[in-house]
C-alpha cells in the first residue's frame, strides 16, 4: 500500500465542499465510489457533512493555508481489504498523523486497477478551533504503510524515499498524462553524458547539443528548455546540484554566449516510450487538440459577442424607457422614483446577461476540454478505436490484473470489443463492464469479477471467457474463488472446460449433481428415512443491501438513502411487513421497524406466500428469523 498527501498549492482552490462532491461524484460509472464513511461529524449525509466541516474551519479566521487535508491510500493490485480492515486504516493512518479528534469524509473509489481509499480531513480541530498541520508526513507514511501491511497481511510496497520531490511530480505527470516530462527526458537522453564531464565548458556544451541551458537561479541552479519550461538541476539528479558541481567542477561558469554549433536534439512532449508504435496516433491527437483549441476559441468569441449585443440591447432600453419618462411625466419626484426603477431594472438585466455568460464559457470549456494524451486514447477506446486500446495497454504504467482472474488457455480467439455496455476504461486499457450488482474487468489477457463477486458476474465472466478465449480456459485465484467458478460454470450452459483436472473435475461432479432428478423418500430396511434439514440461509451481501436501500429511496421519493440493514435475533418482535425481493436467484423480505428497513433471507416458499401479503401488515419475527402472524401461525 502506499499513502500520498494531495496539497492544494492555491489557496482559492481550497474547498472542502467541492473535494467531497468530487469524491463522491459517481460521473456515470457503476465502480467509480464505494463505502463512504464520516467521522466525527453530527451528520450521516456526507453532504451535510461537508457543509459542517466548511462552518467548523470559517470559524478559525487566523489560518492563512489550506485547511483540508487530501489524503490517498491505495492498494496493490488485486488487493480489497474487508469494510471493517479500511475503517482500521483509515483510523489508524489520521490518529498517526494527529487528526484522530477530525472531522473527515472518506470514499472508497473502484475505478482504477488499484482500489483507492480518499480521505478529506478538515485540519481545523472541531472544539478548539486551531489548525494542525502534520509534521514531515511523509515520514510516518512508509512507517505507517509498514506497520499496516503486516497488521492486516496486505502484499508488501517499497515505501523509501529514493526521488527527490520534482522528479516524483515528474514521474506523476507521466503516468497519468502519458507524456515525456523535461526531468525524464533529460535523465534518459543526457544523465550520463553530465555525470561523466570534468569542466564546466564540457558541460555547457552537452547541454547545448540538447538544446538545453543551465542557470543560476536563487540559491541554486535550473535547467531550460528555451521554450519557458524550467526544473531545478538537483530534481534531474542529486549529484546535479549547484553544491556537488561546484564541489566536482569549480565555481560556476555561464555558458559562453556565442555558440556556433546548432542542437542535435530538443526536448518535445512526447509520449512516453511504450510497446508499439504511436506515431500516427499522437499525429492524430495533436490535429484533434488544435481543432478543440480552435473551436474553442470560435465559441468564446461567439459568446462575447452574444453577450455585447445583449448588454448593448438592454441599455437601449434602458434608454428608451429614461426618455420616455422625461417626455411623459412632469412631477420631479415621479421622475426620480421612475428613473430608479428604471436603473434598478437594468442592473439585474445586467447581471443575469454576465452569469449566463459565464455558464456559457463553464460549458465551452468543458465541451472543447484540453485532453492529455492519455485521456485522449481512453476517450478514443470509450467510442470503439481498437488502436487507442491498444496504446492504452502497451504503455509501461499499464499492469495486468492479478488475483482471482480467467485467463485463455494457448492463443485468443478474438480480442476486447468495446461495447455500448462498458462502464468505464482506465488508463491502463482495462475495460470495466456492469453486470448487475458486480462488473467485470478485461485488460486484454484475463478477467476479473470486481467489488461485490456474484454469481451474475462469474457467470458473465465465463460467458465473454468463452467469446474471446474458446472452450478451454484457466482460472487462477483462492480455492473459494475456484469452487465458486466451478459451480456457476456446472450450472451455465455453455461448453467450458478447465486446463486444472482437479478443477475441471469438481465442474464435472457439480454438473452430475444438478442434473440428477430428485426421488421420493422410501423407506429403507432399518425404517423412514429422514429428510435432510435445509441448508443455512446466505446473509444479504453489502451489495444488495445498498441495491434494496437505492429501491426504498426511489419509493419514498427522499433525498437521503434510509437505513437498510440485516436482520438480527436482537430484532425480534412486532414489525410491518414491507416487500419480498428476488435478487441473483435469492429470496429476501424487508420488514420495517422504526425508521429502519430490515432484510431477512427466506426460502422459495416462504416467498411464494409472502407475495399475497399487503405492505403494511403487522407481523411477529422470532430471533431465528421464522416470520409468524397475528395468532401464531408461522408463514
């Protein structure tokens, strides 16, 4: 696991509001946000909540930084740590870092191949009203990260500090941009040419040959690019800074002005260097990002102009109505009353023509949005481009999913097909498809059933396993994830076989049970024979839990969700009768109580019978779950 700070660098961008409706934003997508917890706040709306923490920090009017803290705690790949072990970290990581007395939202997110837990901590404390600001965080991070994953047995990450500050944002804006930063560049083209030179001249020259230039700035040095992009020598390498060259080289020399020779290379934001080729797509990207800057511009003027006539329109009729007055009314005081009225009217015309304009230029924006080249091909893979999906996987930030997955045994027989039904693409080219309560992910070699793992997904998951791999297949992952994938696959209809023999022969006893026909019960030599209790009942899972809570809401037609959770024996008594639910093959009744909505699992009869009942109906629950009436007959 590894923990970042996000830190908000300008201050009127600071705004706990927006960071949680940011966080919680599901932007369309099904595996976008997951849990959301609050701590330590009076409300149990993340919404409300957040408007408590922006009064909270207002009344600290000292404080000249940031009062929100941003934190993230991401996860391997593969890795999903139970709700109860997140609550632990995220208890754990804020009481490390001082903030056990915060306020703070923290959301799960699902849409990347490394599930993320985002923390928004208000720094200002909620009773003493001072702000608290980490000292070295950066520090308890990999003692904490450390700590954590022996805790609670999470796969093991490199959690000491071997970049400087730069080149971390470097290798950030790389990954996520899918460009060539100045700082990798210049550490893959010319590190070691700087590294081996013994004079100052020699170093200047081979900077030049790269179209570079070094500068004193400060207390330090800095490397440009001549085009206006500047780092700081010791971000490309420690031993680059102004101390350890003047230490190797003698005090600092400026270039020498008049320089013959014209570079051999130049620095350009490229992609970075992937598995294929991808000239003619970045082409592509570029003409598309001048058209996007050029039908933005036209819009913008566009706007201006609407917005001049509108506002030229509306004092002329402010005019109109100022002459009016004068040629029509004769009493001074009349005419000021008017005149007022008049020039009142026009400053609230004035002011709806300025904010239209600038949803108008809010909209603009958006629509001609400047994309990065990464976000360029996941938006060219969203609407079918197959080139775009496979730059996608082929750089080197993109990592194959790992867990319990299925995989094709020997070659494909067809690849990914994006379709209308996908939920989402990452930047690593992995595609996520919504498959009921779950979805499943494709990153072009293997599948795996994300978040709440039912038998819908699994299902699913063979079915396009079957489509894109054959008959044959492999599923790797736990023994559970194993038996599961051979239940479903007994059950399916579709022609699969397992390269495990062992797996393939649990399918093979699975598929003989479920096609043996059920026989009477006969009596044997010793006498009757007893019928076998029935199997335990599966507990609703969270998944559907939050499925039948979305329901109640869209019923009672409130803006906040109602508490739907599992039945308890400590919930024994009188209820009312809500519903019965069939979900995934499952039997389920809700009951309330209060103003809580409770869900029992039942068996097919029980449901069958539950049907015909009226909501509202008063009836006796039992700490075993057996739902009885009025005079206690059991349903």
């Amino acid at each position: 696991m590894i923990i970042k700070h996000v830190p908000m660098r300008t201050l009127r961008k600071s705004n706990v509001v927006s960071l949680v409706d940011y966080l919680t934003n599901t932007q369309g997508r099904q595996e976008r946000v997951g849990e959301i917890a609050l701590t330590n706040c009076q409300s149990d709306r993340h919404d409300a909540a957040s408007l408590e923490m922006l009064n909270t920090q207002s009344l600290n009017t000292r404080a000249q930084s940031d009062k929100t803290y941003h934190l993230i705690v991401s996860f391997r790949p593969g890795e999903l740590p139970s709700p109860e072990a997140l609550r632990a970290i995220e208890a754990r990581v804020c009481h490390r870092l001082g903030f056990g007395a915060h306020q703070r939202v923290s959301v799960l997110h699902h849409d990347t191949n490394n599930v993320h837990l985002h923390l928004a901590i208000n720094k200002i404390h909620p009773t003493r009203y001072t702000l608290h600001e980490p000292y070295k965080a950066y520090r308890a991070f990999g003692e904490l990260c450390d700590s954590l994953e022996d805790a609670f047995h999470l796969e093991r990450d490199q959690h000491q500090v071997r970049k400087t500050g730069g080149e971390n944002r470097a290798s950030d804006m790389e990954r996520h941009a899918g460009t060539e930063s100045l700082i990798g560049w210049i550490q893959r083209d010319c590190l070691d040419d700087l590294r081996s030179v013994q004079t100052w001249a020699e170093l200047h020259q081979v900077l030049h040959q790269h179209g570079l230039v070094i500068q004193p700035r400060g207390q330090g040095l800095v490397i440009t690019d001549g085009q206006g992009t500047f780092v700081r020598a010791s971000s490309v390498a420690r031993d680059l800074s102004k101390q350890s060259l003047e230490r190797r080289l003698g005090r600092f020399q400026p270039p020498d002005p008049v320089q013959t020779a014209k570079p051999t290379r130049r620095y350009e934001a490229k992609p970075v260097r992937s598995r294929m080729d991808t000239t003619v797509l970045y082409e592509r990207y570029q003409q598309d990002r001048l058209a996007r800057a050029q039908a933005r511009a036209v819009a913008l003027h566009e706007a201006r102009s609407r917005k001049a006539q509108h506002i030229d329109a509306a004092k002329r009729a402010g005019q109109i109505k100022r002459d009016t007055i004068k040629l029509t009314m004769r009493e001074r005081i009349a005419k000021k009353l008017l005149y007022a009225k008049v020039s009142q009217s026009l400053r609230s015309d004035l002011r709806q023509i300025v904010d239209r304009h600038r949803q108008d230029c809010m909209s603009i924006t958006a629509r001609y949005q400047r994309l990065t080249w990464a976000d360029w091909l996941r938006q060219q893979a969203l609407a079918g481009d197959q080139e775009a999906l496979r730059a996608l996987r082929a750089r080197d930030a993109a990592r194959g999913l790992v867990g319990d997955t299925i995989a094709p045994v020997g070659t494909r027989l067809v690849n990914a097909v994006v379709g209308a039904n996908q939920d989402h693409i990452t930047k690593q080219g992995t595609i996520i498809y919504r498959v009921g309560l779950s979805a499943v992910r494709d990153d072009g070699a293997r599948l795996q059933v994300s978040r709440e793992v039912t038998n819908d997904g699994i299902e699913a998951a063979l079915r396009l396993a079957v489509q894109k791999y054959g008959t044959t297949i492999a599923v790797s992952g736990s023994d559970a994830f194993k038996r599961r994938v051979a239940e479903v696959a007994a059950r399916s209809r579709h022609t699969i076989r397992f390269d495990d023999p062992t797996l393939e022969q649990q399918r093979q006893r699975y598929a003989r049970d479920s096609r043996r026909p059920s026989t009477p019960e006969t009596p044997s030599a010793t006498g009757p024979t007893q019928a076998a209790p029935p199997p335990p009942l599966t507990p609703p899972s969270d998944a559907i839990l939050r499925s039948l809570a979305e329901q109640e809401r869209k019923r009672l037609q409130v803006l906040r969700t109602p508490t739907v959770r599992r039945f308890e024996a400590r919930d024994e008594g009188m209820v009312q009768f809500g519903a019965v639910k069939q979900i995934e093959g499952w039997h389920f009744a809700l009951v309330h109580r209060r103003d809580e909505t409770l869900v029992l699992s039942i068996d097919e009869a029980t449901y069958r019978r539950l049907t015909s009942f009226t909501r509202g109906r008063t009836v006796h629950l039992h700490a075993s779950g057996s739902i009885r009436l009025g005079r206690g007959r059991r349903v």
